[in-house]
C-alpha cells in the first residue's frame, strides 16, 4: 500500500478524493491527477466510477448524526458514480439501517447496493476484514470494473488486515502518531481498489 497525501481535516480530504474520482470519470481512467502519478491504464468502467462506502463513523456517528463532509461526498456524486455501502452492521438490522440513512439525507435511489455482515463474520475485526474485501471484490467482477474509491474508519475498510498490530503499524506508517493528520488517501495496491480514503477513527 502507497501513502498519497495525508490530510489534517475531512472536508479537505474528501474534496481531494472528489477531485481524483472526477478525473478518473472524465478521462476514462487512463490516468489519476498529476498530482498523484497514478497510471492505471485505459480501463473500461470508469465512466460511471464505483465508489465504496463504509457507514459508521464514515457517514455517521453513533447518535446517528451525519458526518457532513462525507455525507455531502456522497451526494454529490451519486448522480454520476456507483455507490454501494459495506457496513459490519449485522444483517437483522437491514431496515433500521436504510431508515438511519434517510434521517441524513441518503436515500435508496443514492446507491446501488447495501451490504451487511452475516454474523459469522462479524466475530473479529480481521474477520469482518476479509468480508468486507470480498464484498468489494464482488462489487467490481459484476460490474466488470474496478473500484475507483474505498472510504472508511478503518483500514479493514480499505484492505484486508490479519492482525490488531498490523493496524497499529499501518496508522504510525501512513498517519505518524502524534502529528496533526487524521485522515490519509492512499494506493491499496490490492487488485480491487484503485483508491482508500482512510477517514479518522472515532471509537
């Protein structure tokens, strides 16, 4: 995984991802912002991006009020790219989840998928991990496209990770313990997604 920019608040962060998914959409992915160096080619599917979201403390926080600039990401470019959510909320919960969605703002008609956890693998951060990247894996095989942009709390949001330090590591790495920089976009190099935008974890 490659560090691209770091940033110190979210609303510079997202307006940043816009810019790079918007530039993705209007060349037809042959190339990222110079800004960025990033080259992937001319691929198909880049003509309405796909766009993955996780919902806790991405879109919304635990007294399920909004995180505005997310929130106002996603609206902005539903209208152009594919949105799907891939949460670790449990299954059982689908309709109270759509319900919580609504109160911000989202509706049904803003993304094509609403993915939640089956309780086997909800067991463990790692778990929820591996599930959320095979979400995402099956996303872009029947799209027959990559992924354009992964945003959430944690990096199991944006890779698969197999243990608690690698998480650790992965924050010191890319974030700096004790510096200003909560949120980070970076290359996942995985196969599946083109971007990650790791937003600040709110426990």
């Amino acid at each position: 995984m490659e560090l691209i920019r770091k940033f110190e608040s979210c609303d510079e962060a997202v307006e940043f991802a816009m810019t790079l998914v918007d530039a993705l959409k209007s060349n037809g992915g042959r190339r990222m912002s110079a800004r960025t160096g990033y080259a992937v080619g001319a691929r198909a599917g880049f003509d309405r991006p796909l766009v993955v979201f996780d919902i806790d403390a991405t879109l919304v926080l635990d007294d399920s009020s909004a995180i505005e600039p997310a929130v106002r990401m996603l609206k902005k470019i539903c209208d152009h790219c594919r949105v799907f959510l891939i949460t670790a909320r449990h299954q059982s919960i689908r309709d109270e989840t759509i319900t919580e969605l609504k109160s911000v703002g989202i509706q049904p008609h803003m993304y094509e998928g609403l993915m939640l956890a089956p309780p086997e693998d909800r067991k463990d951060m790692q778990r929820v991990g591996l599930w959320k990247e095979r979400m995402r894996k099956k996303i872009g095989i029947q799209a027959q496209a990559p992924i354009a942009l992964t945003i959430g709390d944690q990096w199991t949001d944006i890779i698969s990770i197999e243990t608690e330090n690698e998480m650790q590591e992965l924050d010191s790495g890319f974030l700096g313990w004790g510096k200003c920089a909560k949120y980070a976009l970076v290359r996942p190099n995985d196969g599946i997604s083109a971007l990650g935008l790791k937003l600040e974890y709110r426990n």
